[in-house]
C-alpha cells in the first residue's frame, strides 16, 4: 500500500541577507508515504517552517536560497518546475499549506467566501471541461466540513474568531483536496480548548480524504496523539526519526530527545522539578564544527566536536548520534 | 479636520519606529557607527558641515559689505573666477549673498524647529501622559488647527504681524506645532503603554522619574528624526513665504527672496534663479537624507 | 452608513467654527485701524469714528465674532473688501473655480502618479528603475514649489514655447504647468508612501497564504495587497490635498493665475483682513469636505471599519 509521495534528500536551505549566510536547514532527508501522517518536532528556530517552505517553493525571492538537495512529490523534482507550473500544479492543488497565525494568514478585506473560491478559480481555469469544479457549491461544502455553516461565506475574517479563522484557512487548504497537506504550529495560536477541537477536526478529515500530512510542532502531545512517524529537528538538520513506537517506546534515543521529553511534566511519575535543556540552540550564521548538539549534549565525546555523526538505523528507527555508531563500530571490531 | 480613523501612514511609520525604538535602542556609539556606514547620510553630513561652516564663519571669510553693496558698472554678471554664482541685478554677488543668506535660513529652520517641537512636544506628551479630558481638549485643539492648511496658517500670521525674520519663525511655529503635538503624543503613548514602563510604576517610581528616566529618553529617537526632516520642510516653507513676500525683506538676503528678485530675469540670465535653488535642494535634501540614514541607524530592522 | 455620513457632516460645524475662531482670532491682531484703511488716511476724525460703529468694530472681541458668523449663516456676507469695497463674497467665489481646477487637477495628477509608481517601485525593489525612482522622488520632495514652477517656465514656456508662462487665458493650457508644479512634489510623497506601505504589505501572511493556495503573482499584488496597501495611502492623498491647496497659492502668484492664493497674497499686502479671513475658512472648507471622502471612503473599502460605523 506504501506509495511513496514525498521524498526530500539532502535538502540544505540558505537564508542570504548580510555578509554571512544563515544556514537555516542544513541537509535533510526525509520521505512520506501516501496518506501518512508525519510530525516535524523542533524548538523554534529548528528549520521546520524553512523546510515547509522549501517545498512549495514559497521561499523569500532574493534571501532564500536552496544551495544543493532535491525534493520529489509524486515522482517529479519540485525544485526543477517552473515558477508557473508550481502555481498551477502544486500550490494549492496537490500541496496546501495551513500557517501558524490564522488571526494574520487571511485577508482581512475580502469575505471568507470570496477567499476559499479564489483557491479553487485559479486551479480550476488550467482544468479541462468536466473536472472543473463547481466553485459556490464547493465553498458552502467545504465550510460545513470544517463545521461552520454556509450562510457564513459573505462575512468578513474579523467576524471570526481565531478557531473559527483557522477553521476557514483549514477549509481554503482543503478545496481542492490536496495530496499533500502542511500544517505549521496549526494550534499555536489558539486557546487550549479550541486547540482539541481544531486538532481533532484536522485528523478526522485527514483520514476522511485521506490526505498525508506533514504536521509541524513543538508539541509531543500533539504529536503522539495524530502522527505516524516522527522527525526531530536540530540547527537544521534531523537527529532522529522514526515511527511513533520508535520514538515514544524504543529506548535508544538521540541525547536531544531524552532532553525534550524531559522538559514535558508527567503526571504520572512525580518528579520534583522539570529538566530543561541546557543552553542555546547554535546561532545558525556560524554553527559549530560536530555535532551541532555537543555543547549543550550530556554525553558529549572527543568525536562529537569534530565530526558530524553518521545515521544509525534500527528498522524504521535512525538515530544521527556517536554514541549509537561508535558502538556499532567497537562491536564489528570485537567479531 | 483630520478625525481620522486611521492614523496617517507617516504616523503609522513613526508610531512603528518608536515601538521599535523602545523596544531595545542600541548605544549612542552604535547609531554612529551605523550611520558612518551609510553613504548617503556620509554625503549628507559632510554637506551640511560645509554650509553651517560657511554660515558661522561667513564674516571672518567674506567682507559683509559686499552682501548690500551695489554695483551698476557689474550687474547680471554669469558665473566667473571672481563672481562664482554670478552677480545679480545690483552687481552683488550671488556667491557672497549665498552664504550670508544661509545663516538667515538655516536659522529660521533650525530656531523654529527647536520652538515648535518644544511647545508641541510638552503639549504631546502632556496629552499622552495624563490622557482624559486633557487629551481630549488638546487633541480637539489640534484637529482644528490641523484643518487650515499648514502655509496658509502661517499666511495668516504673518499678514497679521507684519512682514518680518521674527514674524516668519512665529508663522511657522504656530504651523507646525500641532503636526509635533501628535507625532509626540503618539510616540509618547508608545512608550506609556510598554512593560518597561509598568515596571517602573510598578517598583513604586513618581511620574517625575517616570518621565526623566523612560520617557524622554527613548522618546528623543524618532523626535530627533523628524526634527532633522522638519528643518528641512521649514526652511522650503520659509523660503517659499520670502519668496511671495511675505519673510525676510530685501535687501537682507534670503535665499527664497533672491530666487523671487531673479524672477525678471529667468529668460535672460537663468542662472541667477537656478543657482540658488540649487543649493536650497541640495541643503533639503541632505536634512531628509541625514533624517532618513538617523532612523535606519536607530533601529536597523527598519530597513527593507 | 447614511447615520454616519450625517453625523461627520454634523461634526463638521465645530471643527469649522474652531477654523474660523482661530484666523479671525489671528486676524485680530493686525495692527493698524480699518477705519483709516477704508477711508483713506486724509479723513476727518468723526467720519472715522461713525464707520468705527457701523462695522461695529467697538464692540468686544467675542461680539464681533459671533455677528461675524451670524452674518455668513444668514446671508452669507462675509463683509466688505477694505481693498476693493465690493462684498467679499463676490470677490471670493470669482475666484474659486481656478483654484478647485488647480487643486483638483493637482491631487489627480500627484495620485496618478504617485500610485502606480509607487506600486511599480515596491514590486521591483533593488531594481534600477526602483533606485532611479527613490532618488527622483526624494529630490524631488526636496524641491521649493516655486523653483520647480520657474524651472518649467523656463525649459517649456520661454526655451521651447510650447506652453504660456502665466494667466489663464490659453483654457487647459494655462493649467498644465501649475498642476505639474503642485501635483509632482506630492506626487513624489505619494510614491514613496505607496511603495514602503506595499513593501510591507507584500511581506504580510495573508500574501504568503495566498501564494500557498496557488493564486497568480500579478493577482497577490494587485488585488490582495494593493487592496490593503491603499487605506493609508488614501489618507496620505486626502492630507495631501491640504497641502495642494497650499502649494497652489505659490503657484498661483509664479503663474499669475486669478485665483483665491493669489488674493490671499493680494489682500495681505493690503491688510484686507475681511478677505483673507473669507479665503482662509473657504479653502479650510475645502479641506475639510476632502478629508471627510477620504474617511467615507475607508468605510467603503475596509469591511472593519464599515461594521465600526454601522453599530
């Protein structure tokens, strides 16, 4: 069943905007199956959004760059289509992308209505005769699948609240049932309650349309509660992956990890105080030499500050950390 | 009339820079630094040093008898090694009367700026600091005064004192203090709305201290930008009224005023009408510039 | 919107009544006797003092005021000229067509100019014809208003001969040199204002979110932050407008046009106060109708404010 929709290698992201550029993601892989659910976890600063952005090439025109890597959606290299092409084709179309701030992602004056036809005009006009879709009747269908009645398409955004907003960006990411949904801190913004709400409201559909969806968080609540495979970001790069059994039950983790379900509270084993990570992400305009984490890593080694490890994989579980390839090295010495 | 419902955009610009600016300004070394580091305001700065030099020390360079002598055997003279800019319709010299006239203009738009943001600023800030029926009062007081267009109020002062250097300063002053009344207010309610700001009443400090210690320091970014733009806007204004006879009288030299006695001799001998607009655009024009580089370098964000 | 637009125009009566307060409280102060100005420096004393009474120029300050206004909402008199004798009424309204021709004409070329360049310079930022166009405008904002008009004399009235010099007897010809004087500076002031509001409305989420949903690039700037872009800038217009109508009483005078800015100028050297205080409270009119569209108008294009004023 596993059909392979999205393939990113080696993807490395460059912001240029002063004498030294920023690198904002520094080679990553990663790959997602059809109708699969991937969470992209990070603190901020990681390179999640970046990453987003790369791929529907939204990228800012003169600052960003993408220096080397390639990024296959459904068998063709995004980062080769024309400008055009990605418009008509992906944007919108095969790929939608829900932003983290609903209160400042809609236009504030157009009417909602007016906001989710537009998404549906512009793809329709490159459609041929009978695929076309009809676009009031698709608006009114799309609003009360994101539970909000049709009635009201002719309002304006601020007569909306947040949820409400990020339940109308929902609905304009969904008109045209995208292959590919990419939702970036979709609850951030929002009140923990609504935050449930607007989360099961996306994971419901998602498995109605059947849609894959990259869901980008800092959240591992969220996460183990919707996703089905799990990559953690670091300055830029991914230091483990994995399914959500590798990552909540396996008990080889990157020392990174075993630091950020550290610093969640568990009602269930009484800990005193919480263990925060120690220490400040690498500034991403001079990242240190290693392992971008070996500063602030508790395991830290002579290695680590010299060479960047290579990805341990158990199964589905790799793990970008000396600690686990060192081992596996002694251990082929010792046969 | 000017109720409006959305703050101007200059305003917007300038409520944004001093949000910004309050926000975490860097150190005076670092404005500095920054600002050598702009071309434009380098330019700027260096042309501006050469007139202000001029300006003070134009009696010990130049005799002050030439700016008044007259000289029929020499007049409408273009441009020569011993007249730089030519000679006007008297035979005096353009060059001499230039610089002469500079410290009139550079005068009236400094003194008048320094008059207009003081009163305005102190109403502003007023205004902000205590709000309620004062803002109310201060801010109704403003609208009107912002209704009658900023030349032909200072048209009317003038037409009722009387054609002179002090009743042009008042003029503009009067003009232009409402305009610095808002821009302080709003910059000032910038700041009063800040966590800095809370933090301090909250730690028990008077409103005097308050107002020394966080207000009048971070408010002094943007209010020295738009002071250094204001001059330059002033003293186009000032020139323009002389010009319409309504500033500086002849035979003492002003810049507007000589363009507006070249007036008879634009087709015969245009450089005496182009010459001094030269350099009254070149001086407007590095005031904006330099204004323009002190924001950039005060919150370097702003820039595109 | 009706209940609105009624209660702005009723607001318009003390903003007015303020306007008038504060010239003909300036006006107050000009020295000299109107008596003596009227009749003429060789009258007798007694003749003097009998117009004095007649004008009521006895009587305190806050009573010549208030029969000042009562006398234009009854009949709209505005007085005597002490220059021409005539009613000031009459000598103002000559003159009004060619000054709202000059401002109009002015504010339209400025917006036509400013708008779209400004609009052109934002979406080719760092291009060259967006630096050319950021150094014209700051010079240009630089530039007194007369200068620019004795410039445009000289290259195209005196060098070329295609357009006159002054007066307005050449029809729209006479206009085309004032409107470029008044207009091209706000015009320049329109440009940067549209092109750094469009910068920042560029870099905006919702642009982000619709090039996301696959909308063409002409139609995110066109339509989505154009439509955002243009409520300060429409400000910027109105406000604009103010200083037009100042403006063009300088180039009213460089160009010899029959309007009121030239009166004004005329009726201050003859300390005229009745006609300066008329021109001044019409033009602050003026002002204050175009400032009055400029907020109907923003309920018209921002749905947030539209549903402010409907509450």
């Amino acid at each position: 069943m596993s059909e392979k929709l999205l393939d990113i290698k080696n993807l490395k992201v460059q912001y240029k905007s002063g004498n030294v550029p920023v690198c904002a993601v520094n080679g990553i892989d990663l790959s997602l199956n059809k109708g699969e659910t991937l969470g992209l976890v990070g603190e901020t600063g990681a390179g999640k959004t970046t990453t987003a952005l790369a791929i529907l090439r939204l990228l800012p025109e003169r600052t960003g760059l993408i220096p080397e890597g390639s990024i296959t959606f459904d068998g063709q290299n995004l980062l080769e289509m024309s400008e055009e092409d990605m418009r008509t084709l992906i944007r919108g179309e095969k790929i939608s992308m829900i932003f983290q701030d609903p209160m400042t992602s809609l236009n504030p004056v157009m009417t909602v209505g007016e906001q989710i036809a537009e998404a549906i005009e512009y793809h329709n006009s490159t459609r041929e005769g009978e695929e076309k879709i009809p676009v009031d009747e698709r608006v009114n269908e799309v609003l009360e699948m994101v539970g909000i009645p049709a009635s009201r398409k002719d309002e304006y955004p601020h007569q909306f609240s947040g949820g409400m907003k990020q339940r109308v960006v929902i609905a304009m990411a969904l008109a045209c049932e995208p292959e590919l949904l990419i939702a970036d801190e979709p609850t951030t913004a929002l009140d923990v309650t609504i935050q449930a709400q607007v989360l099961a409201m996306m994971s419901e559909l998602r498995d109605k349309l059947g849609t894959a969806m990259i869901l980008i968080t800092h959240d591992l609540g969220i996460v183990a509660s919707i996703c089905d495979k799990v990559a953690i970001m670091y300055a830029g790069k991914i230091i483990e992956a994995g399914s959500l059994e590798d990552i909540y039950v396996s008990k080889e983790h990157h020392p990174y990890t075993v630091g950020l379900f550290g610093a969640i509270p568990n009602l269930k084993v009484e800990t005193r105080r919480l263990s925060p990570i120690e220490g400040l992400m690498p500034d991403p305009s001079e990242l240190p030499s290693g392992c971008y984490f070996h500063d602030r890593c508790p395991h830290c080694m002579e290695i680590c500050k010299h060479e960047y490890p290579d990805v341990y994989t158990d199964g589905t579980h790799s793990i970008a950390c000396h600690l686990f390839t060192k081992k596996g090295v002694q251990e082929d010495k010792d046969e | 009339m000017a109720k409006l419902t959305f703050k101007s955009q200059k305003r917007k610009e300038n409520e944004e820079f001093a949000l910004a600016y309050t926000r975490g300004h860097s150190m005076t070394a670092d404005i500095w630094r920054r600002l050598l580091r702009d071309k434009s305001s380098v330019v700027s700065m260096g042309f501006l040093c050469i007139i202000f030099l001029l300006a003070i020390f134009a009696n010990l360079l130049f005799d002050e008898a030439l700016v008044t002598a007259q000289d029929y055997s020499a007049t409408n003279q273009p441009p020569s090694f011993e007249h730089w800019f030519g000679t006007d319709l008297y035979g005096r010299d353009i060059f001499i009367r230039m610089v002469f006239g500079s410290r009139v203009s550079l005068a009236i738009g400094i003194i008048t700026m320094a008059a207009s943001m003081i009163i305005g600023g102190l109403l502003g800030a007023i205004a902000a600091y205590f709000g309620g029926k004062l803002d109310g009062i201060i801010m109704r007081v403003t609208d009107m005064f912002m209704a009658i267009p900023e030349t032909l109020l200072a048209l009317c002062v003038v037409a009722a004192m009387g054609a002179s250097a002090v009743s042009l300063i008042v003029a503009m002053t009067v003009a232009s203090i409402p305009g610095n009344c808002r821009l302080v207010r709003s910059t000032v309610l910038g700041i009063v709305d800040t966590e800095y700001v809370e933090a301090a009443r909250a730690s028990g400090m008077r409103n005097l201290g308050i107002i020394i210690k966080e207000i009048i320091p971070n408010s002094l970014g943007p209010i020295i930008v738009v002071s250094t733009q204001g001059i330059a806007n002033l003293m186009l204004t000032a020139s323009s009224l002389s010009y319409l006879g309504m500033g500086i009288q002849p035979p003492n030299p002003e810049w507007g005023a000589m363009i507006a006695e070249a007036r008879e001799y634009l087709r015969s001998d245009p450089y005496m009408c182009i010459i001094p607009g030269i350099v009254i655009v070149l001086t407007a024009l590095s005031f904006n510039l330099l204004g323009d580089g002190l924001r950039d370098a005060m919150d370097p964000r702003l820039k595109d | 919107m009706v209940k609105y637009t009624v209660k702005r125009l009723l607001l318009l009566i003390p903003i007015l009544l303020g306007v008038a307060f504060i010239i003909f409280t300036i006006m107050d102060f000009t020295p000299g006797d109107p008596a003596i100005r009227i009749l003429g420096p060789e009258s007798s004393v007694e003749a003097r003092e009998q117009l004095r009474v007649e004008l009521g120029l006895n009587q305190p300050f806050l009573i010549r005021f208030f029969e000042y206004i009562k006398d234009i909402v009854l009949n709209l008199d505005f007085g005597e000229s002490y220059r021409t004798g005539n009613p000031v009424f009459e000598d103002v309204f000559a003159r009004v067509p060619v000054s709202l021709t000059l401002a109009f004409s002015g504010m339209v070329l400025a917006t036509v100019m400013g708008l779209p360049l400004g609009v052109y310079s934002a979406v080719k930022q760092y291009s060259k014809s967006d630096s050319f166009l950021r150094v014209a405008s700051t010079v240009l904002v630089a530039m007194p208003t007369f200068w620019l008009a004795m410039l445009l004399i000289l290259v195209f009235a005196l060098y070329l001969g295609w357009l006159p010099s002054g007066g307005v007897t050449a029809g729209w010809m006479s206009y085309i040199l004032p409107t470029i004087t008044v207009g091209v500076p706000y015009g320049s002031k329109i440009l940067r204002m549209t092109r750094s509001t469009m910068l920042e409305e560029i870099r905006q989420d919702y642009v982000r979110t619709a090039r996301a949903k696959g909308v063409p690039e002409k139609v995110v700037i066109y339509k989505h932050s154009l439509q955002n872009a243009l409520l300060p800038v429409i400000t910027t217009i109105g406000t604009s407008f103010g200083a037009i109508m100042g403006g063009s009483v300088i180039a009213e005078s460089v160009f010899n046009m029959p309007g009121l800015g030239q009166l004004i100028v005329l009726s201050i050297e003859a300390k005229d106060t009745p006609c300066v205080l008329a021109c001044v409270l019409l033009l602050a009119f003026f002002f204050a109708v175009v400032m009055l569209l400029v907020d109907l108008f923003y309920a018209f294009v921002d749905p947030r404010i539209k549903a402010k004023y409907s509450k």
